[in-house]
C-alpha cells in the first residue's frame, strides 16, 4: 500500500459491497458497511458523511457520537472499548490520533496508523474488501514507551444498522456441534467467550445479525467470524442511543488471559484476523461470499478430493495386521482412494489410557512396523494416511515420565484428566522439537500423504512449568501448534492435514490456512448429520468438510438408518467411509461402489458450485444442493428427517437454478430409492426417474415442485441438466 493525503471520506468496494470510513475527525469513524453505493462522486461522498452525523441528546456528550474505529471513551463511547492497554498494573486512559493513513491504489485496501505519544501506543488498524464480497480486518498494537505495556483487550468491530434486528450464533456439544440459536437484538451486550483453548465445539462460529425474519435465501445479514484457534471473544452490542446513524455494532478477537501479552519498547501484538460479510440474499449469501473466499486463496486443495476410508468405527484399537490388510484390499475394490489408519497404532496405545506422546510404532501390535501395510496401500494406488494427537499426553507415557515439565499444567499438580489425558505444553521448545522429529520421520518413512490431527480435550489450568513460573501458556500453545503444523508443511509440501478436535472442535479460518479438511463431527448419524454439516457450510465449502458413511447402527445415538440414507448424506462433502468393509455383504460392497462411483461423479459440481438452501415450512424436511456456477447442471437433496404435521408440502421452489434455462430432471437411484409415505410418488418423480422431465427454470425457481412426503430418515437425490437452447419445444 502507498501513503496517500488522507481524503475526507475512504471508500472501499467489492463483490457488491461498499465500506466507508470519514477521516475527517480526530479519529476514522465507519459510516457505511453494505450494500455497494455505486459510483459516488467526492460531493456525494461529502453528503454521505455530513448526512452520517446523528442528533445530539439530552445527557450524551456537547459533540455528536460516532462510530470510531478504535472506540473509547475519548470518543463519547461508554460500551465495550475497542482497546485496554496498562502499564504497571494501571489502565491507560488512551486519547489516539492518526498519525498516518495508508490507501491501496486499488482501493480495495486501507491502514490508519493512530498514537498516543503521551502513553507511548501505537495502533494499526489495517481493513481488506475482496471481491467476493468479504472484509477482513486485523490490528497491531506497539509499545513506542518504557515499561511494559500489557495488552488486556482487543476487539475489532464494524457497526451495524437499526434494521439489524436478529441474532443468530451456535452452541455445541461433542457430536452436536453448530447447534443454531436464535434471539432478538436488545439494548446491551451479547458476549460469548470461548475459554477452551481451542475453537470449541460450542464456538459461536458464525455469528450473525439480521434483518428481522432473515432466512437462508432472503432479508440482509451481517455475519462475523474470528479466525482464531485458541480463546477468542465475539459479541453483538446495541447502545440505546447509538452512534451516528449506527445503532449497533458486532465484532471480536483474542480472549487475552492476564499478562498474556506484555510489551516492551519496540516490541508488537498482532491481532487474530476478524473476517466481516454482508448479504442481500440471506444466509446463503453469507455462505457463499465465504465459499468464493476460501477457493480463492493459493493454498486451496486443487486436486479431486479422494474418496477416503478412515480405520475408527471400524476397528477402534483393535489394530490386527491381518484384518487391516484385508480391510485395504476391500477399500480399493470399491474405488476408495485414500486409506486413513486411526488410534491405535503406536507406543503401547491398545486403549485410551495410554501411549499418547510417545510417537514410535508400537512393537506389540506392530512387530515389522507400519511398512508393510504403507506399502500395500500405496501399491493399490491409494494415498496413506495416520491419526495424531500431537498436543496431548497420557500420563501413562514414556514421554511423560521422562519429561514431567513437559505438561502444560501447574507446577503443583497435573490437574483434571479428560478422556485419560493432559495437555503437552508443545510451547516448550524442546517437547515441540520432539513432537516435530517424531511426525517428520513417520512421514518421511512411510511416504505418508495425509495426517488425521486429532485435539480431544479442552486446555483447562494451561501452565507453563519451569522458568515460567506457572504463567497461563494457552496462547503460546496455538501459536506453537500452528508453527508446527507450518514446518510440516514446509518439509512435506504435498502432505494434508485434516483438523479433528474432538468431532468438529477446531474448525475455524486459523487453523484452515494451514489445514487441508476438517472433520465435521464425531457423530456420523445421518439424521444429526444433516443440521451439522447444513450449519458447517456456513462458513467452509463442502470440499474442507469430511463426511462418513458409517455402519447401520450409529457409533453415537444408536439409531439406524438405512444405507441409501447414510450414502446421501455423506455425498454433499469430502465423502468417504467409517465402516468395516470386511463384514458387508457383496450387496452392501455393491452399493458402496456405486456410491462411491457418484461421488466421483458428481465431486467437481459439489466442489466447485453454489450452494443453496431452500426455506422449509418444517424442522423435519431439508432441500439443499448445489448449482454450477454457470448454472448448467444442479444436484439436490429433499431429505426427510422425521414426521411432520404437514401431509402434502405443495410446490416448493428450487433455489438457485437459471430462471431464463430449461433442464431436464432425473432421479439417482444408485443408491436406492427411497421409502414414501402414500400410494404414489409426484408424477414428476416417476418421470424423472424414467428417462427425464424437461421443465422451465421460472417454474422450478418461481412456482416449484411438489416435494413427496417420504418416510422418516429417507432422501430423494435429483439432478438437473440445463437444455441446449430450443431443445425443449420437442419435449412431451
């Protein structure tokens, strides 16, 4: 970026949205985040910031409040601060000014560099606008003083207008995670903090604002995320007499634990970056600005994503050489094409109370090493992959007992075991250099293409031992894990990483610039798997999501579902299999192969295109699918999950398609056809499901079709080509 004279008004543009900032005043101020405002002229924009500055009421301050980038009580603003700093254990009163601004020639782009020469501060607040519609923003903090400066809290925020009337977030649980909850926007604060150390399977994930009503396909929302694996704060703030013509604001960043962050002179704090979207069209607009930013980036997987079959609901810890060989030779006569060996395999581990730490084959179960079985997998023209824990610790570990100053942990005691294990304070140079020498000849030895990294616990007293004396280390430990999982990469450039905490724990935009998959969910239930992975999309596409297909009997609810239903559900993701092929009948390895065969099919569309979601009048019906890009070809899911009061759902459109195209509609049935409730399918069912229904666009977008009432836990899977121009006046 080049220093520019700072205009009145900086105006940035892209995918459809505008975000201005008045630089006039003491301090940059935002005045607008949304809908793009077209070519404004500079008088216009003059107008746009003179029009911006609110009534002045009884009891506020004699100048007009704003909304500033850094607010603080200098600027009038009594909510949540935008910056805490201390020296010496007292809080600075901080009065900013800018000191210099920064404007791409994009314009695309823009830095405001504020101080406070007085308490030796300085701040920089940098804000991007693709052109996918996504704002990012991230700041750092210097210490221009003597001393040390303590940075106690940082958030970054974006107003928001009064129609911005609904809050939408996630709650969780293990094998329940991005559960949705829903309120009104009321005058306060609504904080949510996640203290875990890790993203958390109860991280508010995407928190939006909407207008009131929004849905997945219509009204405006406002969406935030924090890209942050460790603690981080989120909230939504409304102030009864708001600033300017901002009513409320939402934003977030690092959760600092005290004394976490603490500067000397010259030093700085970098920020997490906090990622913003604004959607005209719902929450699907929300999904898709993130979908079309995250397959933008360089490091995005380029490569067909591999049918893969992981080791765990198969053969848990019982890992038999003979069994996983036969397992393998099942796996790639069904067209898998990555096989993932699981927990279980290395230094004393036959259950989960030890070995963890302790990264060498285990002898006893694996008396000629893994080699034998790395080769096998390879030479059926599959890629190798292994689970890890490297952040975790049995106490029960030769890695433990020879390294008790390892743990992160007091130095008085080890604390609260969760599933038999502690945490290992890989923020320790020398446990990180072991953890990364133990990986990397593993990797190295066995030509390991994929590594399954696994975090099953939260970081409860996270202290560091040793020299620092007990300081809280939950910080140090995510920048330490996201270094090693850097230098992985680095020795092993085409090696993946799947981000696994606990289910779906650690999924956030931190940890997916160095991952390349996460795991959804422990829970492969088809029927919870359906909400999940709707809400996972919210944020990541398809292809970073794994999906399984697991046995007839849920590993977690003990509910069955039918195999058609378990094959559908998995399909619309990075699919693969959790199941013991070495049991299935040869109908059942049929229908995987089949399956799987459609997963090829189909995973270009499913990686690639749009994803949508249609409004439903119950909570027991899905549609959803996903269109290419160009609109030539669709493929949805009508997924019945439970009963419902409704007998017949009418026409109901099909979101996203070409309005001005036709295309000719067919059922899958590769799978199965599913259960329904009645004598008979929809006419355009049966016809679909012959030899194809040519139907009009506007009819499929605008009037619909009548969805069949199916039986519980079944799905209906169409597809939709569009027609050659003219084609249609021949159909029937």
């Amino acid at each position: 970026m080049t220093e520019n004279p700072a205009p009145p008004v900086v105006v940035l543009r892209g995918g459809g949205t505008t975000l201005v900032f008045d630089s006039s005043s003491r301090l940059p101020c935002v005045i607008h985040w949304g809908a793009d405002l077209g070519p404004l002229g500079s008088d216009d924009l003059l107008e746009l910031a003179h029009t911006a500055i609110p009534s002045q009421l009884n009891g506020a301050p004699d100048v007009p409040r704003t909304f500033p980038i850094l607010a603080g009580e200098d600027t009038g603003w009594v909510g949540r601060p935008g910056l805490v700093v201390s020296r010496d254990g007292h809080q600075l009163a901080c009065r900013f000014v800018v000191e210099s601004q920064h404007l791409a020639e994009t314009h695309d782009r823009v830095a405001f560099v504020l101080a406070d020469k007085a308490n030796g501060v300085r701040v920089v607040l940098s804000y991007a606008l693709d052109s996918h519609g996504v704002v990012t923003a991230d700041a750092t903090v210097s210490s221009t003083g003597e001393g040390s400066l303590a940075v106690e809290h940082l958030d970054l925020r974006l107003p928001l207008p009064h129609r911005a009337a609904e809050i939408l977030d996630f709650s969780g649980k293990w094998a329940r995670e991005r559960s949705p909850q829903r309120f009104p926007v009321v005058d306060g604060v609504h904080s949510r903090e996640g203290r875990r150390g890790k993203t958390g399977l109860d991280s508010p994930y995407v928190m939006s604002v909407g207008t009131e009503s929004f849905t997945h396909r219509t009204g405006e929302v406002w969406s935030m995320h924090v890209a942050w694996s460790g603690d981080s704060s989120w909230h939504v703030e409304r102030l009864p007499e708001g600033a300017g013509s901002m009513t409320t604001s939402m934003g977030g960043g690092e959760l600092l634990r005290i004394g976490e962050v603490r500067l000397e002179n010259g030093e700085s704090y970098t920020s997490p970056r906090v990622f913003f979207v604004w959607s005209p069209d719902g929450l699907d607009g929300v999904r898709n600005r993130f979908h079309s930013y995250m397959r933008a980036r360089s490091s995005h997987p380029s490569s067909p994503r591999p049918l893969t079959l992981n080791s765990w609901e198969a053969v848990y810890f019982d890992h038999n050489h003979q069994k996983l060989a036969k397992l393998v030779e099942r796996a790639s006569s069904i067209g898998v094409e990555r096989f993932v060996l699981d927990d279980g395999w290395f230094h004393a581990r036959h259950d989960d109370t030890a070995g963890l730490g302790d990264w060498w084959v285990d002898e006893q179960t694996w008396p000629h090493g893994l080699t034998e079985l790395a080769n096998q997998v390879h030479g059926l023209g599959m890629e190798f992959g292994l689970w890890f824990e490297p952040e975790m610790i049995n106490l029960d570990s030769d890695t433990a007992r020879a390294h008790p100053e390892w743990l992160l942990a007091p130095s008085t005691g080890v604390g609260l075991p969760s599933r038999n294990q502690h945490v290992l304070n890989i923020a320790n140079p020398e446990a990180w250099a072991s953890v990364l020498d133990r990986i990397d000849a593993l990797v190295t030895a066995h030509a390991i293409d994929y590594i399954k990294w696994d975090h099953n616990r939260d970081l409860l007293e996270a202290a560091r031992r040793g020299s620092q004396a007990d300081r809280v280390g939950s910080r140090a430990q995510t920048h330490a894990t996201y270094a090693l999982m850097d230098e992985l990469r680095r020795r092993h450039p085409q090696l993946e990483i799947e981000s696994c905490a606990g289910g779906g724990g650690r999924i956030d935009l931190g940890v997916l610039e160095r991952t390349d998959r996460v795991w959804g969910s422990d829970c492969i239930d088809p029927v919870e798997r359906q909400s999940i992975q709707r809400w996972t999309t919210l944020l990541i596409p398809p292809e970073l999501m794994g999906s399984h297909v697991g046995d007839r009997r849920s590993h977690t609810t003990n509910r069955e579902a039918d195999q058609p239903f378990r094959m559908t559900t998995a399909l619309f993701a990075h699919s693969g299999i959790e199941s013991d092929l070495t049991l299935c009948s040869d109908t059942e390895l049929e229908s995987f192969q089949r399956w799987g065969a459609l997963y090829k099919e189909k995973r270009s569309l499913i990686h690639t295109g749009t994803a949508v979601t249609a409004d439903m009048p119950g909570v027991g019906v899905m549609l959803h699918g996903v269109v290419a890009q160009d609109g030539s070809s669709a493929l949805f899911e009508w997924a019945q999950l439970g009963t419902e009061a409704i007998g017949q759902y009418g026409r109901t459109p099909i979101p996203g398609l070409n309005p001005n195209a036709h295309y000719r509609i067919r059922v899958r049935e590769d799978v199965g056809t599913p259960r329904w409730q009645g004598h008979a399918l929809p006419a355009w069912v049966t016809k679909a499901a012959e030899d194809g229904l040519v139907v009009s666009g506007t009819i499929l977008t605008v009037v619909g079709l009548p969805l069949p009432a199916l039986d519980p836990q079944q799905s209906l899977l169409f597809e939709l080509e569009r027609e050659p121009v003219g084609s249609h006046n021949d159909q029937k």
